[in-house]
C-alpha cells in the first residue's frame, strides 16, 4: 500500500534518476503530485483516417500511409525536413524542425508508418509538423500495451524528459502501477452535501476516470467534478480572506457631501456625466457610507472618463475631513494625473500636490510635512506615495490606477497609512472579462464605466501589409499635414530585445528620412526614465509630431492631438494590448486610425486575432476573444494580481457556469458556517490549509 504523501521515487519504475527528472520538469515530488498531474488529452486511437477526409480544424488525426519522399529544405533557423506521406486518398507533409538526423536515420521510404498529430493547412497543403510515428506493424502492439484502452491518456514532458525516455507513454505506465496500487477508494476531498447538491461524481471515480476514462460520459463527469473542486477552493479561499478583511477593518464613514464636491458639480465641472460615470459614482459613494471599507475594481475603457470619477470620489473624503491619494504606474502619468486634477480643480481651495522619485530635497520636505498637518488634500504619486517615509494626517480613500501592476500584497501595503484603513478604488482600462475577473479580483467589488463620453467618433482601425508602405505612409502624412501626431509602436519582448531593438532602430532612420522637416521622438525600454520622460514630454507638448516607439507608452498617456496609431509587426501583439495602443489615439473629437501592420503571410490565427480587431473597438468583446484564444496565462496581470494560481484543469475561459456554481457554494458554506463550528466542514479547512502551503500566491493575500 502507498501514500499519498510518498515520495514519488519508491514508485515502481521512477528510482532517484527519474524522481529528480520529475521534480525539476513538473514540480512533481510525492505521489499524490503524480496523481493531480493530469493528461492534457485523450486520444482515441482505435480510429485511422483517410487523409482526403482530414481538414485544418481537427484537433488530432491518426493516419496510416508510406513515406514518397523526404528532403531537408530552407536555411538557417528555417531549415526543415519536409517528408511527404501517401494512403492513397492523399498526401500531407510531415515536417520536422529538429531532431533532423534522428528522423532520417530511423525512418526510411516505401515503408507503412501509423502517424499521429495535429493537422494544420497552410497553402492548400495539410502538414503535420512533428508528428508522433511508428512502423505500422507496431501498431497492433502499442493497442495491447494500451491494455484494451479506447481513450489513451496523453500527458505532457518536456524535451529533457523525452531524452530520458519519460515521455508521455512511460508516464502512463506509472499511473497505471500507481492505479494498480490504490485498492480501495481515494478519499473523499469535499463534504458530502456538496458533492450532492451540485451533482458531482465521487473522487474516487473522478481521479481514476480523468487519468483512464471507461467511456466520454464518464470522463465528462470526472471533468466536471474536478474542475469544479479546483475552482471552489479558489473561491472559498478569496471569499474567506474577504470575510476576515470584513471583520478586522471597520470603514471610515464619509455621511457628508459637502462644499468641495458640491462646489466643483455645479460651478467647475465642464460637462455633464455620463450616465456610467453617475451610477459608477453612486455605487462608489454608497460604499464609502457604508461603515465597510471599500475594495472597489473600476472598471472602463480607455477614454471612458475614469479620472473625473477618481476626482469626484476624492472629493468626497474631502468633505469628510479626509485626504485622498492617487497612485499611478509612472512618474509620467503621476505628472499628467497632477495637471488633469488642477485644471479640473481650477480656483477651489482643494490643494493637489506630487510626491514621484524625482520630488527631492526641500520640496519634497514641504509635502511630506504638509501631508501630516493635512494642508494636502490631494496627494498623486508613483510607488513613492507607500513608501514607509510618508505618513498622511488621515487618509480616507487610495485610488490606485492601472491596476495590472499593482498587487494584492501592494494594496494592502495602503492601508497600513492609518489605523483605519482607507477606503480603495482600483482603476484599470484594461477590461477584464467577468470569470477571469471573479477569480483574479475575486477581492474586489466591481464597477464598470460601460459608455462613452458623447461625440467621440471611433477610431477606423485598417490592416495593412508592409509591403504596402507608400500607403501606410501617405496616411499619416495627410495626417501631420492637418498638424496631428502620430504614433508608430515597435513590439518589444525579452526574447529578441536585440532584433526588437534593431527594429525600431532601422524604423527611426527611416521614418526620419521618410518625414524630413518634420522632428522625430523615440522612446523604448532600453532608455533611462529620465530620458524617457523628457522625450514623451515633447511630443505631448507638441514639439515633436511622431513618436517611434516600444510598448512603454501602452499606459495612460494623453496627446489629444495624436490621431494616427501606427502598430508595427501587429501580429506579436496581443489583442488586449493592441485596443490599450488604440486607445492612445481618438482622444479627440476628430476622426483618428489605428494602422495594423503585418506580412502579407500570415496564419489563420492571426488572421481572425486583426480582424476582431478591425470589427471591434468594444475592450470587453476584445477581451472575451482574447481569452478564449490565448487562454488566461497569458492575459497580463494574472502574475501580479496575488490571487494567481495554477489551475491544473478548468479552464477560466471556458468554465464559466462551473466557476459560477463553485462559487456559490463557497457562498452558501461561509454565509451557513460562518464561525467554521460544523464538524461536517473539517474536511474543507484542513483541505484549504493544504493548498495554501503548497500554492505561494495563496499564502500571499492573508
Ligand atoms: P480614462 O478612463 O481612459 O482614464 P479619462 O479620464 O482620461 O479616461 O477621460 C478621457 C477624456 O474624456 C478626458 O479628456 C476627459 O476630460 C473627458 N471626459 C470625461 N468625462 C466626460 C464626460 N462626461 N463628457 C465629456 N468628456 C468627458
Ligand atoms: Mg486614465
């Protein structure tokens, strides 16, 4: 009999070699590690395909067919075997990158192969690139060794893996000597009302079925029931850290609306609210009566107005004898947050001032000694404002805006600024669809600015190919003629930062040469913040009229006479961070563009992802389409955010009815057991206690 705490190497078949190479590669150390570690596909391989039958969307084909022909073609890093394999209804091209001489010395012509991978057609030809291959009279032994199986479990290995021979295969023979080894029931992970109430299968069934499923019905069922225990925990886990923020922190309470609001709603304000930013200011006002405080997610679209909401909320603290805070990512975007509050502010007796890294010396003395008498009332900064140094007279709201970078860790940093905590806003622009939101900000309340100011004419976003640059150019210099400014934005990622840089290097000179007369602004990562700051500040002054640069200016910044947004190599992009470059442009009342450039080649994918992009000037529907096409990985913020985990295997993007109902259940037990004194929840919080040990970013929000 094992374990499940049992380090993994007394397992027949791993040893201490395989046991590290399992621990390095997948973090899998005990043998209930090797149980959650589940296939990432079942492949039915009783079933071969003709090959005029196979088409591009299918996930995974089976074929069976002869090799014609094999030949190495291209140079360099493009350099490939393209072999060509025939059962008569057809060819496709199976295509190796690597591992070049190894195919060629293992397989040979005019021999029957039984190939397996995913289809994909490009050019009207089907390839398969890096296929799994046997000789087809393996076949039949490999359907033995699957032991009868319809549904063969994939799992993932890394390559170091494959070259130890733990690949996929061999890590099922494991699961199976592990399987063979449990004979009697896992225990049970949840309380056996959940398991009813929400018509789950038991998890005895559900582990053995997600590893080697008796049939679809039931691997759906092991499906569900897993996923659904992954996502409660997430859930019980945020909701019972909110309820314990709940109990410990009493809000302040602002009752008052006063001179200060009042005063700048009917005297300064310069147009009427939108009916978002109004109702938005209810829910925000509401909150800050409440004797709860306030943990708000404001969430808009670029241009939506959110300022003028954090200046309205802001006020109202001011009526309530409070200061107010408001932190941004940069010391550009603290600088125009400052201008934006003054000019808003105008001759009101509401004193604004920055407090940024470059705020030095006796300046810097005034504020922070102001700050503590109260004679600021508003203070905008960078990181600089929660450094310990800074002590606030009494702090009733922290707004903190572009929240991606700020994490849960960092915004509970703010309220130790008092001895009660101040009532949070979080502003982002970067819109984030509601089940990744529910699990990322699972913390927060949400609010959402869901309309425009009126007048705005969208921006006309086009596709264009760099082959067609005479166009691209001619637009923007209709443009500048008319006096507008225009942005040209290189990708930049860690990988190529050398080729990125040339990129943009080789892109100035041109543009430089291309636009004579004209003056030219570069600005990339590379570059000190000093330097970067001065030469953003000239094109927002206007003294420069294009701006070429990396993702840096992705943020906030406002040119409102910028109306061209030229995107270079869009493909490399996501599409959340293609709308955030957008939203730079049309700032205005006039008609802006947005130019996507690629390659006159490129995939399907990318197709469809500039396309959305064409269609769409909605963040929300973009982030929606983003999700479901990249996953949640990737979307940013889902690092920072300390509510971040791995999940195994729901899926944020496509489980959204189960991530509904896991988190209604962690609902109903905290609303029910809110003292945790029912015997039958044990099972739960010694569970909780559990993840919380092995998942960092769970540790880190208590
Ligand atoms: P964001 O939500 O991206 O931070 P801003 O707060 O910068 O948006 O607002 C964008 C622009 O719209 C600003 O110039 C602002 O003054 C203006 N604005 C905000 N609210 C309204 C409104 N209700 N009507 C007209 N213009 C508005
Ligand atoms: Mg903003």
């Amino acid at each position: 009999m094992i374990q499940l705490g049992q380090d993994i190497k007394f397992l027949q078949g791993v040893g201490p070699s395989r046991a590290s190479l399992l621990d390095k590669e997948l973090g899998i150390k005990t043998v209930g590690d090797m149980l959650t570690y589940y296939p990432f596909k079942y492949v039915d391989k009783t079933r071969i395909y003709n090959i005029s039958d196979i088409d591009g969307s299918m996930p995974y084909v089976q074929i069976k067919g002869e090799i014609l022909s094999a030949d190495t073609v291209g140079e360099g890093r493009g350099r490939r075997l393209v072999a060509r394999l025939s059962d008569g209804t057809g060819v496709v091209e199976l295509v190796w990158f690597q591992g070049i001489k190894f195919v060629m010395k293992n397989y040979s012509l005019h021999t029957q192969y039984i190939v397996f991978g995913k289809p994909t057609v490009f050019g009207g030809r089907i390839n398969i690139a890096h296929p799994e291959i046997e000789k087809a009279d393996d076949g039949r032994q490999m359907a033995d060794s699957n032991g009868g199986m319809r549904f063969v479990p994939s799992y993932n290995t890394t390559e170091k893996m494959k070259r130890s021979n733990l690949n996929s295969n061999a890590i099922r023979k494991l699961m199976q000597t592990m399987f063979a080894m449990f004979d009697h029931p896992f225990p049970e992970t949840l309380p056996s009302y959940l398991v009813e109430k929400n018509h789950l299968i038991s998890y005895d069934d559900a582990i053995r079925n997600i590893h080697f499923p008796k049939s679809p019905d039931m691997l759906r069922k092991a499906q569900a029931r897993l996923k659904f225990e992954e996502l409660f925990y997430v859930q019980l886990n945020i909701q019972r850290y909110v309820r314990d923020r709940n109990r410990k922190y009493r809000g302040i309470i602002f009752p008052r609306i006063g001179d200060a609001f009042n005063g700048f709603y009917h005297n300064h304000l310069p147009f009427e609210l939108t009916n978002a930013q109004k109702r938005v200011l209810k829910e925000i006002r509401k909150d800050m009566g409440s004797g709860r405080q306030m943990n708000r997610l404001l969430q808009g679209d670029v241009g939506s107005g959110k300022t003028l909401v954090a200046l309205m909320s802001m006020l109202i603290a001011v009526d309530n004898g409070c200061q107010a805070c408001m932190m941004a990512p940069t010391e550009i975007l603290a600088e125009q947050h400052l201008q934006t509050l003054r000019a808003f502010l105008g001759d009101m007796p509401v004193r604004v001032e920055l407090l940024t890294g470059s705020v030095k010396g006796k300046k810097r003395e005034k504020i922070l000694h102001d700050l503590l008498t109260g004679d600021v009332h508003i203070l905008v900064g960078t990181h600089a404002v929660i450094e310990d140094n800074v002590a606030f007279c009494r702090l009733g709201l922290a707004i903190i805006d572009e929240q991606h970078r700020f994490g849960v860790a960092q915004r509970a940093k703010m309220w130790q600024k008092n001895a009660v905590p101040p009532h949070v806003l979080v502003m982002t622009a970067t819109p984030i669809p509601r089940t990744l939101a529910m699990t990322l900000y699972g913390d927060l309340d949400v609010s959402v600015i869901d309309e425009l100011p009126p007048g705005r004419k969208p921006i006309e976003t086009l596709h264009m190919f760099d082959s067609h640059r005479a166009h691209i150019y001619k637009k923007v210099r209709q443009e500048m003629e008319q006096g507008r400014q225009v942005y040209i934005v290189y990708p930049l990622i860690q990988e190529s930062e050398k080729i990125d840089l040339k990129n943009l290097e080789e892109g100035y000179v041109n543009v430089c040469k291309e636009f004579e007369g004209y003056s030219v602004s570069k600005v990339h990562g590379k570059m000190k913040p000093a330097e970067k700051d001065a030469e953003m500040q000239r094109f927002a002054k206007g003294e420069t009229q294009i701006l070429v640069a990396t993702t840096v200016i992705e943020v906030g910044v406002n040119v409102p006479n910028a109306s061209v947004m030229v995107i270079e190599n869009a493909e490399r992009f996501g599409l959340s961070q293609l709308h955030q470059l957008r939203g730079r442009v049309g700032r205005g009342a006039d008609q802006s563009y947005c130019i996507l450039v690629t390659k006159y080649e490129i995939s399907t994918d990318t197709r469809k992802r500039i396309q959305i992009m064409v269609d769409s000037t909605d963040g929300f529907e973009i982030a929606e389409q983003d999700l479901k096409l990249r996953g949640p990985g990737d979307l940013e913020g889902t690092q920072q955010s300390g509510m971040a985990f791995d999940l195994k295997i729901a899926n944020i993007a496509t489980d959204g009815i189960l991530l509904q109902m896991a988190k209604d259940a962690a609902q109903l037990v905290l609303d029910n057991d809110p003292d945790e004194r029912n015997p039958q929840n044990d099972i739960l919080w010694r569970r909780l206690q559990e993840l919380r040990k092995t998942n960092i970013n769970w540790g880190s929000i208590s």
